[in-house]
C-alpha cells in the first residue's frame, strides 16, 4: 500500500510462510477458491475447441469435483479445520494426482492464490497423520534408503550408463547429474547428454557418489526423509567445486532448482550453483555458434512439455510474512505463475534440426496436459498414469506427428508404454537423443 | 432423511456405479464456500449445505430417471453444471442429491443453420472457438468463458457484445428438459422431431419456465440439451498469444479492433452509445467501472491497491470513457466505413480516440469474470437493470450513494457508478452495480446492503433484474408485476408440487432474512407465517 490513501479498515495482520511442513499456512489460499476451474480448464484464450479443454489430469479422469482443485481446496480446508476424517477416498484424492502444476498456473491466471503449495502440504499432512503416503511410495522410500535409487537397484551399477568414448572429467565446471533413471533404465539418456556435452568442447564431471534426487520423497510428502537427502545432496555438489549442474530430467530440474532450496528454506540463488536443463544449455551453445544441428532428420514432430521443466520451474524463494486487509501481503511477494517456464528454449532446438517439421498440439506450454507419470503417480495410480498419457497420444495423433519428444524421462516411460499397449504409430524420443542423432553428422 | 442403501442401489444401476457417490471426502468437494461469487455472506453460511449424495448422468434419459426416483422417495435434488454461481447453484436443504451435469458436455455445430447445439457441461469458450473456426460467434456472458452456456443462458448472460444483439437468451432455441417430477420436456421445434432449429412451440412458448427477466436457479426442472443461435462473424483469425497470466487474442486490425475514447462527460457517454446504435456499427460499445482498469493492469492484488489508491472521488467523477469494439463482418471496407462513422460521431461529442492494444483480453473469449477476485476475494453484482439509455446510466449513481452506509465492509470506491452500456443498438441501456469485500471483514452488512438495493429499486421504480431467486420475493412480489411471486409461486406449486427442485427456491432469500438474526431489522415486509424455517 502507498501513503496516499490511508487505510480505513483495521484487520489484525496474520503471519504466514510459504513453508508446506504446517497445512495452516495455506488455510487462506484453500478459502479463497472460486470455483471458476480455470485449474482444469485450458485457459480460454487458447481454449482449442470442444475436445482437449482441459488440461488437469485428474479431474478430467476421476470427473467427481473433489478431484479437481476446486475440490482438494475445499477437503483441504474441511481437513486444516479438523472437520474431515482421512479416509481411502481421501487418499485417492490427494494422491491420484499428478501435482503437474496446471492447477497453480491456470489460477494464478487470475487469482494470487498458491494452489500447487496448498497440494504439497496437504500430503505432507496425510503423512504427519500417520495414512500417507500410498503402499507404493513406501517401498520406494525404502529402496531409496537402501540403495540411493527408485528401483532397488544395485547402487554400484549406477554409473554402468558410462559407455565408451565417454569421458567424464575428475575436476570440471560444469557436474552432469544423471538421475535414478537415466542412470539405470533410460542410459540412452545420460549417453546422449554426455556425448552433447562433449560435442560442445563442454568439460563435465559426475559426483562421485550420486544419490537419488529425492523428487518422489519430496512429491508424496515424505519430508523429513527428503529433507536428509536434499542436505546430502547439496553438500556433495558444493563439494565438487560446480558452478553449474546439468540435469537431462525435467523431475530432477525442478527438484533442485525449486525444491531443494524448498526443503531447505533457502532461494535457488543461495544454492551456489546454477541449475541448468540440458535445452537451456544446447540453446545458449546452439545462439553462441558451438553447436550446430547437422544431420537432418526428416521427421514430423511435436513436442511434450514436461511439467516440471515448464510451468513448475521457476526459481524458489522462501517468503515469510504478513497477511492482511483483503488478502494483501507483506513484504511484497513475486508469484510463480508458470510464466517464466522453459517453453522456447526446447522449440528454438527442434526448429534448428534440418528436416525437422514441428508441429504442436492442442494443448501446448502452459496449457499442457501432463503425461500422468511424475510425482509418484506412475507407482500408485498406474492405470491413471496410462490413461493419461494416452489422453496425450491422441493429441500426437490428431496432429499427424511421427515422432513425439519430451526432456524427461519419466514423460518418455510413460508414453512408450501407452504406444506400446495401444499399437501406436509413433517414435517417442527425448530431446537429447534427437539433438544428439543431429550432430552425429 | 439421508438416501437410503436401496436407493443408492438405484442410482448405481441408472448410472453405474462410478458415478455416485456419498462419501462424505466427494460431497465436501461440492461445499459451495467459504469463496467465490457471494460466498462468505450470511446467504452462504445460512443457506448452503454440502449434499448428502453427488450424482453425473450422461444423458437426458438418466437425469429424468433420477428425478423420478428423488420425486417418488421425497429426495429433493439440486441440478449443477459447473457450480461457478455461488451459493445460490448448491444445495440449500440437508441431505439433497447433487445432480452434477458436467459429464453432459456434448456439442453439435450446425454451420448452416447457424446454431449450436450443447449439453449443461459445455462451457462457452470451447463454443465460442468452434464458432470462430466456422465464421461465427456467439456471446459470453459476464459469467465468464467458464461458465455453463445453458446455466449462463437461462440466468443472466449478457455482455458488452449485446450492444449488437441483446439479450443473449432470446437465441434460445430448441430445448429439452426434465420437469421437476422427472417428465421430459422439448421445446421448439424439437417438439415434433429432434432438429432443435427452432425455439417457438406449437403451443404455449414453454422456454419461460427457464427464465424470466433472469433465471429461476433450477427450480422448475433441469435443462438437459439446448440449441443456440450463432451469428456471423469476420473469417480472419484471432491469434491467441502470450503466456499465462498475459494471455490475448490478437486481433486483425483490419477486421476487428478495440478503440477507446474520452469524452467530456456523462451526457456525451450516453449520447454517443445511442447515435453509435442508431448508426448500427460496432460490435459492443461499453462504459466500465473505474477499478477494471486498475485490475486489468495490477500483476497482483498488491498492485491494485497500489493503483487504486492514487484515485480519488474526483477522478472517479471525470472518468467517462467509451469502449467500442469495431467488427468489421463483411469485409475491411465496412470496417474503414464503420470508423469512419464513428468518428463522424465522437468527435462533435469531444471525444478523443486513445491508444488501444490490437488485442482483446477480455470480452470476445476469455471473458474474465474470474479476474474480477483479484484484489478483494469477494464480490458479487448486487443488481442489473434494463432499462432505456437515459435510465440506466441514472442506476448506478443511486447505487453508489446507498453504498456509503454500507462501506466498510464494502471496498472503498469512491462514488464509482459500475458499469454500464447500450444493449440492441441502443433499444435498451444496461447497468451493472458490483461491490467487493473482505469475506474474513464483519459481512452482515453486505448482506443488509443487498436487501436494501432491492427497497432502493421499489423506491426509486428501477426495474430491476434480481427479482425471483436473487432478493425476498415478498419483499419484491408486490411491487412489480403487481403481485408477480403469486403468479411464480403457482407456476412453481403447478411444476413442482412436492418443492423437491432445488428448495426453498424461489422463497430462499425469504427463508434467509427470517433466519439470520442480522437480517431481522430490516424486514418490513409481510411474509406468510408458514415459509420453510
């Protein structure tokens, strides 16, 4: 507020923090829903028509309102206020969800209200209260705590990703963090990205050890243990002596530029590192001259974004204050709205691809709809994560693209297993296999 | 009485068993607040209950089945399409069946006949793209992009593009709907086949069970499938662009563009709106309050206040600005000939062209009714008048005066008179009066405030549009019509003789001021001793 118009209205100003670890932090953010679903609804302006108008997973599935935010809003409310028990719906509710972040950025569309922390915090409050999180995410943990990985595996295979002509450096400014499933399931990946790395005359290093993330402890509101992990993590990279570390995984990229410095109540910019998506680094290399697209490739493809590499990556700050007369904050706050998501830089790159004609879907940047995968719905909710993607497939499919490209993994499992169930006639790649074939010239 | 485990058995098997449900994690997800249109006032935190049952049927055929069962087992039921109406589209009564609708979303596109024809889950964006792809439009109500067409329709649904076209539900055509005891009704020409074309039935035009000046909140039985008239409209495209929360179309300059002007005063606003009509340009021609131009460029609710507090009852007072939205439908020279005549108009009224952006932000797609939370969290129109241009622009200044007594609670405004327009190229004039607030302030008094605009309007003879469900139809009853709520409560008592469709509607504000303690003082008005308590 300025001076010049006093203030006539006395309201006790409420503290509040953008810390997820105490539900009644977001009591006025669940409060203030309208019920406009501008959350499920692909924003009106891009609005494509009567097919593909929604762009939240959840509620276009389970259709019931309780799935859509408007709904969770109003449970969790119900819940901060101790007038609603827990029960298997309940869960089904909170989890049954891909946290995918279109919900926080079709509402802050128009409204200041802070959805997709709301959703976190309503897990972290399953698991304080003993019924979160889901069977599935337990046994994760548990492999998580046993061998540093998602799937159980054997800790000391993790760097078996390392093929030959692949050199990573002992000391280097740039530290590549491979991920759980780049590093076992999908070493396409980590090849691909090591090799660009390598074509730009790029220096990088592994850490030594590398641990799990903590993307899917953090996502189903195992705090504590992610909150361990996040500290490990970040000691060890700090260690390294990295001015930037490089994830090929979206999940990845948005766990440690946002939440990470979440867990630890600290800004992205207090990390000591930057954070960086292989696309913002073949981007930046792609404009410098270093990198050069070569070989065509002579495909019609579109590109998926992955939620947590567009609407859900912008930096973290931690905010402490107070609430007052209509709602107004103080300090002042600048909102995540998405808007400063990686949208062009994945587009810039697929364009510069000789051969490459690029196509988009219905349903785009922001307005995506997510593949049904992240933030522990794939183990939970597997015939979920399968309708969703193949929601998604047949956008690829109306738009008569060949090949569909993603930037993380998880997006890439997801879909490959619905074009598999259902015969599809599409090649499902990741972008770092694809810039990687066109340099291979 | 809470649905029974037979009964429930009963809906399962008329919708499968995905599609029902009471437990109570679902139900909570229909509460109708603490947010949102008129939410957190006293009609609210009185009236609203979370259901006892939610149910979605996919078709005509499952919602009369369901009501058959609700009337045969006294189960009253609630229809619902995307619940965005405030308390007033959910459950007012304990233990009520929620018949949510959106699972209804189907649409047909006639081109040729120039319709649509849409189930009670099909919003208007999705329409209105459908409608631009093939060359035509429709109008999005104040209601919002997000807003059902059928709900929007058979309530309000107007906007600034009815300067060309009126009332947007006088394009009702064909129409189907389920009668309180569960009878299916088609009206129109889908009264003798099933091309819904036409509106007008062989007999007795029935699409007045929907609506009157505004609608009856579900009432009088549930509309399952209605047909819309489009209207043409310019074939350039209008791209969308930028990223959420900045998103627009852009439009093609030649074919369609917004022009905003300032003019010296009230008299020339009016004037030029009625010689804009008569001339028969423009696409819409609109007056809007003050604080939407502050809205629409705060990034946060911060930033409106910061922006609305540099003004003052003075420049609140000299506000006078004229939008028009120039279309130029048959082709670019009708534009430059449009603009032409509007500049023969505007420019004897002093009126001075300002820069406007080749975008539309708001009103043609996207209309914004969800922006308008921003700065307060809570708001609702406390009135709507149709009247004739000189009339109405008298509205919205009484309006303002009343509002003093009541601010705070209400948003400081400083005298600004709401938003107003012509309607039918000039035929009528609109006025719209919105107040805001804190919904965590004291709220009664907005709840008083509301009431008292209805004395206000009896007072000063406006005729208003929130009659019926909106305000005490007591209160109101006696003075328009003369005697309109016996006339409604026939009807009602004819349709709906067991009070099973949605109730207490229509006598639910009336049941709301006998039982807020708040509301006591200012009933002074008779009422019968046996309203529902």
């Amino acid at each position: 507020m300025t001076n010049e118009q006093p203030i006539r209205y006395y309201r006790p100003k409420a503290d509040f923090a953008f810390d997820i670890s105490d539900i009644q932090n977001f009591v006025y953010d669940m409060s203030r829903c309208i019920k406009c679903k501008g959350c499920t609804w692909v924003d009106h302006t891009y609005m494509p028509g009567a097919k593909y108008m929604t762009r939240c997973p959840s509620a276009t599935k389970y259709e019931f309102d309780a799935y859509g935010a408007y709904g969770k809003m109003r449970i969790g409310h119900a819940m901060a206020e101790g007038l609603l028990p827990w029960n298997d719906r309940a869960l089904e509710v909170i989890y049954a969800c891909t946290l995918c972040g279109a919900c926080d950025v079709g509402c802050k569309r128009n409204l200041d209200l802070e959805i997709e922390l709301s959703l976190e915090a309503l897990r972290v409050k399953a698991v304080q209260d003993g019924v979160g999180p889901m069977p599935a995410h337990k046994k994760i943990a548990g492999n998580i705590a046993g061998q540093h990985n998602l799937y159980g595996a054997p800790h000391e295979k993790r760097r078996d990703w390392i093929s030959a002509g692949i050199t990573p450096a002992e000391k280097a400014e740039v530290l590549y963090f491979v991920g759980c499933t780049a590093s076992y399931v999908n070493q396409e990946i980590a090849q691909s990205t090591a090799k660009i790395l390598q074509a730009a005359g790029t220096k990088f290093m592994l850490l030594p050890d590398e641990w799990c993330c903590g993307n899917t402890l953090f996502s189903v509101g195992l705090l504590d243990q992610a909150r361990e992990l996040a500290r490990r993590n970040l000691e060890e990279v700090r260690r390294s002596g990295a001015k930037t570390l490089l994830l090929s995984c979206a999940e990845g990229y948005r766990m440690w530029k946002v939440d990470v410095p979440k867990l630890l109540n600290i800004s992205t910019d207090a990390l000591g590192f930057q954070v960086v998506h292989l696309v913002e680094f073949v981007d930046e290399q792609m404009k410098n001259g270093a990198l050069q697209m070569k070989k065509s490739l002579n495909t019609r493809l579109t590109y998926h974004d992955a939620c947590s590499l567009s609407r859900l990556s912008e930096p973290w700050t931690p905010y402490e204050g107070k609430r007052g007369w209509m709602g107004c904050v103080e300090p002042r706050l600048k909102r995540r709205r998405g808007t400063h998501g990686i949208y062009a830089q994945p587009r810039d790159i697929l364009k510069a691809i000789p051969g490459v004609e690029l196509v988009e879907m219905p349903r785009t940047r922001e307005n995506a709809f997510c593949c049904g995968a992240g933030r522990g719905t794939r183990e939970a909710f597997p015939e979920f994560a399968d309708w969703a993607a193949g929601q998604r497939l047949e956008e690829v499919r109306e738009i008569g693209a060949e090949t569909l490209i993603t930037a993380c993994p998880w997006c890439k499992n997801n879909f490959n297993r619905a074009v598999k169930a259902g015969g599809e006639a599409v090649q499902v790649r990741d972008i770092s296999e694809v810039i990687c074939a066109s340099l291979e010239a | 009485m809470a649905i029974s485990k037979e009964i429930y058995k009963v809906f399962e098997a008329i919708v499968g068993p995905a599609y029902v449900s009471d437990d109570p994690v679902i139900c909570e997800g229909y509460r109708s607040g603490p947010g949102g249109y008129e939410n957190g006032l006293g009609y609210e935190r009185v009236m609203t209950k979370v259901p006892g049952c939610v149910i979605m049927p996919r078709t005509t055929e499952e919602v009369s089945r369901i009501v058959k069962v609700c009337y045969r087992h006294d189960i009253p039921y609630v229809p619902y399409s995307t619940g965005f109406y405030g308390p007033r589209s959910h459950p007012h009564v304990e233990d009520a069946l929620l018949i949510d609708l959106k699972r209804m979303n189907d649409f047909i596109l006639d081109e040729k006949h120039f319709y649509v024809e849409v189930g009670p889950g099909m919003i208007y964006s999705p329409i209105q793209e459908e409608c631009m792809q093939h060359g035509a439009y429709v109008v999005i109500g104040g209601g919002g992009a997000q807003a059902s067409a059928i709900a929007n329709l058979i309530g309000d649904g107007w906007s600034p593009l009815s300067h060309r076209i009126g009332l947007p539900h006088r394009r009702i055509l064909g129409t189907e709907m389920v009668l309180p005891d569960g009878e299916i009704l088609r009206l129109g020409s889908l009264a003798t086949g099933d091309d819904p074309f036409w509106g007008e039935s062989p007999g007795p035009d029935l699409r007045g069970l929907l609506r009157g000046y505004t609608g009856l909140r579900g009432c009088l039985g549930i509309v399952t499938r209605m047909a819309i008239k489009t209207l043409p409209f310019q074939p350039e495209r209008l791209e969308p662009t930028g990223i959420s929360p900045n998103t627009a179309l852009a439009l093609p300059e030649k074919r369609i563009k917004w022009i905003n002007f300032t003019v010296p005063s009230k008299e020339a606003q009016v004037q030029a709106m009625r010689e804009i009509g008569h001339a028969e340009i423009a696409g819409a021609v609109t007056k809007v309050p003050l604080f939407w131009r502050a809205i629409a460029k705060a990034e946060s609710k911060e930033d409106f206040w910061d922006l609305w507090s540099k003004e003052n009852e003075e420049t609140v007072a000299n506000f006078f600005i004229v939008r028009v939205l120039l279309i130029g439908f048959t082709s670019e020279e009708q534009m430059e000939y449009d603009e032409r005549v509007l500049m023969d108009i505007m420019t004897p009224l002093g009126g001075i062209a300002r820069r406007t952006k080749p975008s539309d932000e708001s009103w043609i797609k996207n209309a914004d009714s969800a922006g308008m939370w921003l700065m307060c969290g809570g708001y609702v129109s406390v009135d709507y008048v149709i009247e004739t241009l000189s009339q109405s622009p008298a509205h919205g200044p009484s309006y303002a005066e009343l509002k003093k007594k009541y601010t705070p609670p209400l948003m400081p405004d400083y005298g600004d008179p709401g938003w107003f327009q012509s309607f039918e190229l000039g035929h009528q004039g609109y006025s719209e009066f919105l107040v805001y607030w804190d919904q965590d302030d004291d709220t009664n008094a907005v709840d008083q405030f509301y009431v008292d605009t209805a004395k206000m309007n009896i007072k000063n003879r406006y005729y208003t549009s929130l009659l019926g469900p909106h305000q005490p139809l007591y209160l109101t009853g006696p003075k328009y019509g003369p005697n309109y709520h016996e006339f409604m409560l026939k009807i009602k008592n004819e349709f709906d003789p067991k009070w099973k469709s949605h109730p207490p509607v229509p006598l639910a504000h009336d049941v709301f001021v006998e039982r807020a303690p708040w509301m006591q003082a200012m009933k002074d008005w008779e009422s019968p001793d046996d309203l529902p308590k």
